[in-house]
C-alpha cells in the first residue's frame, strides 16, 4: 500500500471524527485512541483506505466495517475490546483471514452484540490475533454448535499490518 495523501486534521474536524466513531464504540475506547493532546493525522492509500494516526502512531482503520482499530494496539493492550477466544486449532486458520467458525470458539464475551467490532484472542498465550464482526449476539453465538460466527477483519496478514510495519 503506498500513500496518496496525507494530513492533520484540524481541532474542528476532530469533534465529528469522534462524534461519529461513537456511534461504533464507549467514550473508553474515544480516550484510549485519543489522548488529551494528539495530533490526528488522516491518510488516504492509493486502494482507498483511510488511516489515522495519533500523535505518530498508526491507531485507526476506516473500512466498510467501521473503524478498526490496528492490531499492534491489541498485542500491547492499549484498547480494551470485546473478545472472542479460540482454541489452538483455530489459530492458524484465524491468522491467515478465515472467519471464525463456532466450533474453534471456548470462550464468549457475554456482552457482545451483532455487528460488535470484537478481538480475536488465542486461548494458549491470550495474543490477539485478529479483527473481527460479530455477525451474531453473545447469546446466540453460545446456542450455534456450527458455522460462521465472526467475519474476520484484520490480521497480522494483511496490507494494514504490512503498512503499519512500514509506517513512519
């Protein structure tokens, strides 16, 4: 992925940015991705996605689904997620874009509604391991035995992690 375009935002743009990304998540989430004084910065790629970076750092992934936040937050604990665990037969299928099936699931967040943004977390280690979208409510997913339960979103396979990796 190469950049087209790239910008800080203004203060006046920033209200809407959270006001809107709200609608998605708590105000726990808006403060865990925006510290008090951050310089917001939007990034346009050539494919056509949009990229925030906070205060330098890669933070935000505007995709059809929502806004996504990148993995590296996940792996470091620095946003709290609703969480989806898998068992080790799962990992490999989950890392590499496969949706997560409910048979590879031993653990579900009560809370979680359909359409949640939710971490996919393995069982062994607790690593994150992937993005995903509750297709399904907690309640739900619990009485399913079979078939897809999580759209997968973002993993460390994809062009969003190869560009963070990158990204300066």
């Amino acid at each position: 992925m190469k950049i087209k375009h790239r910008h800080f935002i203004r203060k006046s743009e920033l209200k809407p940015l959270k006001t809107e990304i709200l609608k998605q998540y708590d105000q726990k989430f808006i403060d865990q991705i925006f510290p008090r004084k951050s310089n917001v910065e939007l990034i346009q790629t050539e494919s056509g996605d949009t990229l925030y970076a906070v205060n330098n750092e890669l933070k935000l992934w505007k995709s059809k689904e929502g806004y996504i936040p990148v993995l590296t937050l996940l792996l470091n604990n620095r946003v709290d997620l609703k969480t989806i665990i898998v068992d080790f037969g799962a990992v490999r299928h989950v890392a590499n874009g496969a949706d997560v099936m409910r048979p590879g699931i031993t653990q579900i967040d009560s809370s979680i509604k359909e359409g949640d943004i939710v971490q996919i977390r393995e069982e062994t280690k607790n690593r994150a391991l992937a993005v995903g979208k509750a297709m399904f409510d907690a309640p739900e997913m619990e009485l399913k035995t079979s078939g897809k339960v999580i759209k997968n979103i973002h993993t460390i396979q994809d062009l969003i992690w190869e560009f963070e990796k990158e990204f300066k």
